[in-house]
C-alpha cells in the first residue's frame, strides 16, 4: 500500500487466507473459501457484532460488558478484558493501532489486541457509535443524531458536522471519499476527511446498515433485501438481490 504514491508498505501480514463471519449468540463461523462454513466455540452467549484481522490477530467485538475476542487462527479464542461495560459496535485497525468503538460514545484503542485503553473521555460525544473505519491517514467513526467523529491517531477525536440529524450506522473509504450510509436510506460523502457533507440520492427510504468499496464499486446494504451500487458514491442504483 501506499499513501503518498512513493513510500509502499508491506500489508501481507493484515491478510489471512480465511473468511470470519461472527453474529447473534456468541456465533463464529470460518470459512476459507466462502461457501462452506465451520462453526467455532467463541466461549459467550453475547452478540458479536464486529470482527477485523490484522497483525496476524483476529479480533472480535460485541455486547456483554464489552466483549472482545482474540485468535491467531480463527479456530481457537481467548477472552480478553476491555474495562468498560458498555456493548462495542465495530472494530478496524490501522497505523498499528486496534479501535473499537461503542455505545455512549465509547471507543477503546490497542497495539496488540490484548490490552486495551478507554477512549471515552477523548471521543467528545456520548452518542451511540455503531462504526469506525481507517482511509486517507484518518480514523473515522459515525453513530446516532448523525454523529461523526475523526482521529489522526486513534486516541483523541474531533467531532465533525454531519449535516443531518439521522442515525449512521456505517461508514467505509474508498475513491478518494469517505462514504456513511444509515437511517431511512441516508447516504453522505466527503472527499475531505469529513469536514463536508453532500446527501446523495439513494432511491429508498429502507435503513441502510452497512457499505464497502472493491473493483471500483461501492456496494450499500440494507432493510427488506436493499443492495445500491455506485461507482462514485455519488450516484446509486438499485440491484434485485
């Protein structure tokens, strides 16, 4: 990778050869090709609700007094202690540095996945924060009443204005342009680290609850089977999925 278009880094120890999918009841499934999945012993009952690999570490995050899991191979977990109560939403990693975040505007930070630091004071918000991503040098992270929060370094948080008072409930990097999607079809870009907002026209009304970009496409997802395509993030089209 690189981000001046002279330095490249190499990432290949933040790829694993194997597909995580996590979710309600403490389940976690593997898969190293994506069409046969092998369900894994998470050790809790709690909802999962976010789960990144990087630094040959998968971590998971979720609901009961701020779960988080850790594995070296996506077979075997171990519990660790987040030192908050609160349920975590997301989880991203970047500039060696692990950041979850939360309800009531908790983010936590961690160089290995094992330790973890709170950031609640730091975050300026107590909005519920459902979403944290890395793109152009900058920690985003996005959440109720149109809440949106940026960090060069994942520790202190300047709030940015949304514009918009609904609800988003993600938020990915690609195009040169961070894009959020969330409450009755909403969908925001900006090209300069969220200092500005543009709403895009997204065609439905349905909650859209999560967005990512590859092969030149950002692809939105939502309520009552919605999938929006756009190769800009400015314009959107509907797909029957």
């Amino acid at each position: 990778t690189t981000t001046d278009n002279t330095t490249t880094t190499d990432n290949t120890s933040t790829s694993s050869s194997l597909y995580v999918a996590v979710g309600l009841s403490g389940t976690i499934l593997t898969s190293s090709d994506g069409t046969t999945w092998t369900s894994r012993t998470s050790g809790t009952t709690y909802m999962i609700t976010g789960v990144t690999y990087a630094n040959s570490t998968f971590v998971t995050v979720g609901a009961g007094s701020g779960t988080i899991l850790t594995s070296s191979d996506g077979t075997t977990w171990t519990s660790r202690t987040s030192g908050t109560s609160s349920t975590l939403e997301g989880v991203t990693y970047a500039n060696s540095t692990f950041v979850t975040v939360g309800i009531s505007g908790t983010i936590l930070t961690s160089t290995d996945g094992t330790t973890w630091t709170l950031r609640r004071e730091l975050s300026g918000t107590s909005n519920d924060l459902w979403e944290v991503t890395y793109g152009n040098n900058t920690f985003m992270t996005v959440g109720n009443s149109g809440t949106i929060l940026i960090s060069l370094d994942g520790t202190s948080w300047t709030a940015r204005n949304s514009g918009t008072g609904r609800s988003l409930e993600y938020v990915t990097y690609g195009n040169n342009s961070f894009v959020t999607v969330g409450e009755s079809g909403a969908i925001l870009t900006s090209s300069d680290n969220g200092t500005s907002w543009n709403f895009r026209t997204s065609g439905t009304s349905n909650y859209l609850m999560g967005v990512t970009y590859g092969n030149s496409t950002f692809v939105a997802v939502g309520e009552s089977g919605t999938i929006l395509t756009s190769s800009d993030g400015t314009t959107w089209t509907s797909r029957t999925s």
